[in-house]
C-alpha cells in the first residue's frame, strides 16, 4: 500500500451536491497517480528490466495482460452540514453494492475547504466498508493549516467475494451534531475513488 501525504497539491475536479449525510457521486476525471514531486517511491530500482536485444525473439515475448473493464474514477464532496449524528463518528456512503472484484487504483481525500476550530478537539475522516471503519483507507487528520492538503493511497480490495458498501468515517473527539444539525459550521472533504473490474474470485 502506498500511502502520500501532501499540502498545497492545485485542487483537481471534484463536483457534487450534498443532502444531509450522503454524498452524490459524479464520474470525473481522476489524478491517476500523485505528482512527481510528491511520489513516495524510491527513485532507486523501479526501471523496467527489459531483455538483452540479443535473445531470441520468442524470450523476449512478453505475455499479453488479461482484459480488464474500463477504468472508473468517482468523485463527490462532504460538507460539515452532513455530518449531524450525536456522537462522535458518522459513516457517510460513497458508493453501494461495489463488487468485490473491483480493484482501487487509488483513493484520495482532500480538505478542500478548511474545518473550522470550533468545537474544539480533533477531526479525521477514513474510508472503508460500512460498519469497519478505516480498512481501505488510513485516517486522515482534518483542519489543516494549509489548503487543500490531501491523503491518497493505493489499496488492495477488503474483500474479493460480495458485494459491499464503501464509506467515508468521520471521528472526532466531540459530538459531531445534535441529531438535526452539525456543530461543525464550515468545512468541506472532497474524495476520490478509481479502479477498475478485474477477475471475480471464483474464476481465478
């Protein structure tokens, strides 16, 4: 898993409206992989290594890649008007039934707008299947003294049989809102989530 935490990054397309605790989801074009500048990976030993163009042809074949569906990028955004319950975490949908033959390319969650102070205490937002929290991906701190700074990593699917339901975990340290309202009076999350369908696990 590959996981890069960056500020400043220049906001990429991310549209969608907000209706109390959902999140509408639009396609969009994603940010297939973290800038340059930003990349976590080593520049030591990624080349490819390719085969001596002195052996023989049939050596250097390489196999052709097993068709796979068309690449998928969903975005939306989460304002903290949605985020209403009365304790101190609240799951917010972000896509439903999504097979478990579906692999992430990436995930990535962006402060795009700046949570305010009040209520005092901390604030982070996970994703994940619904009802466990934080396994697709890490918690990532919220109210950020930079904008825009954005948490993306690249994870394995949480499970690879059924379908599930994907969310973004809000946590705090105090009560989100008071079952009608949100404490929280500014804020906005926006989230990305790319892949594609691959092999279901029966036919591997």
């Amino acid at each position: 898993m590959t996981a890069v935490f960056v500020k400043g990054i220049i906001p990429i397309l991310v549209c969608a409206g907000i209706a109390r605790a959902q999140t509408h989801s639009v396609e969009c074009a994603g940010l297939t992989a973290p800038p340059d500048t930003t990349s976590a990976k080593s520049t030591a030993g990624t080349a490819d290594r390719q085969a001596p163009t002195s052996l023989a042809a049939q050596i250097q074949t390489r196999r052709a890649a097993p068709p796979r569906s068309a690449f998928l990028c969903r975005c939306g955004t989460v304002d903290a008007s949605a985020l209403i319950a009365k304790s101190s975490s609240q799951e917010v949908p972000v896509a439903t039934a999504l097979p478990g033959s579906f692999r992430f390319n990436h995930v990535l969650v962006r402060e795009s707008r700046q949570f305010d102070s009040s209520p005092r205490g901390t604030l982070s937002v996970a994703m994940g299947r619904a009802n466990n929290g934080a396994d697709v991906m890490s918690p990532f701190t919220l109210r950020n003294a930079t904008l825009n700074s954005f948490w993306y990593e690249r994870p394995g699917p949480p499970q690879l049989a059924g379908a599930y339901d994907l969310v973004l975990f809000f946590q705090a340290s105090f009560p989100l809102g008071d079952g009608a309202t949100s404490n929280l009076k500014s804020g906005t999350v926006a989230w990305e989530v790319c892949g594609f369908n691959g092999p279901t696990a029966a036919s591997r």
